[in-house]
C-alpha cells in the first residue's frame, strides 16, 4: 500500500538554526513519535528503533534512515526503511524544503511511503489518519526544539 502526504510548517527561527536541528539527532530522536534510538552511523545516516500502535497493530521497528541530496541550509532528502516483524514493514522517503518567510523560515515536506504486511490490511483512511497525525506531532515537537 503506497500513500502521499505534504505540508508546511512556519517556524520562528532563522534557516540556519532550523538546518542544524534537522541534522542533529539528539533532537530528531526528541521529535520522533514513538522513536527509542536514533544513533548516527558511519556512512553519515542513522539506525534507528520507534514503538508504533496504528489500530490493532502495536509495533517496534528497527531500520535505517539515510540522508541524500543535501542542499544546506535549503533542504534535503531523508529516506528510511524498517521491519516490524509480524506488524510488516514500512519504507518511504520525504523531500524537506526550507524557505525565508516572514522573519522566520518556511518547512515544507513531500512524503511518499509503502507499507506491507499486517499494518496494510488495515485499511487506507486508518493508515493514512495515523501517518497524518504522526506527521503533526513530529512538526510540532519540532516546532518546539526549534523555537525553545
């Protein structure tokens, strides 16, 4: 089941500052619903494990995140993959653009993911619910670590 979403996010703070926060991971691992570890790893991604409950179906992922197409302070590409066991798997990719705007700076994402297994058979008005509300809370907890 593949899925799209997109949004933007006006954040109080100069683009520089929003760049740095979108690459430290002590502050991605703080804004990530549901996220145990995030540790950078040597090829300059991530390793990371998240607790997810989507309806029914609670689950941990353990997977990897990678950064690409990196355009400081303008925006970059961040992908990830990660297994679930029996809940199935989820893969996706989101483009991060940051624009000046009003004093502040301009978050806009582009997401496309695919999930597979247990998680699938719930249905896309559940799945996509759930991914638009993770979505929300990460912009706002990263609104917060931005601006505080």
């Amino acid at each position: 089941m593949a899925m799209t979403m997109n949004g933007e996010v006006q954040l109080a703070a100069p683009r520089e500052a929003v760049w740095a926060k979108l690459n430290d991971p002590e502050v991605l691992k703080a804004c990530i619903p549901g996220c145990e570890e995030l540790e950078k790893t040597d090829d300059g991604g991530f390793r990371a494990t998240a607790k997810m409950k989507v309806g029914p179906v609670s689950a941990r992922f353990k997977g990897k995140v990678t950064l690409s197409d990196l355009d400081p302070p303008n925006g970059y590409k961040i992908s990830g993959e990660g297994e679930g066991g029996v809940a199935g798997f989820a893969k996706g990719g989101a483009t991060v653009k940051l624009a000046e705007k009003d004093g502040g700076t301009l978050l806009s994402y582009d997401v496309e993911a695919q999930i597979g297994g247990k998680l699938a058979q719930l249905g896309q008005r559940l799945i996509n619910g759930a991914a638009k509300k993770l979505a929300d809370e990460f912009f706002a907890n990263f609104a917060k670590a931005v601006q505080g």
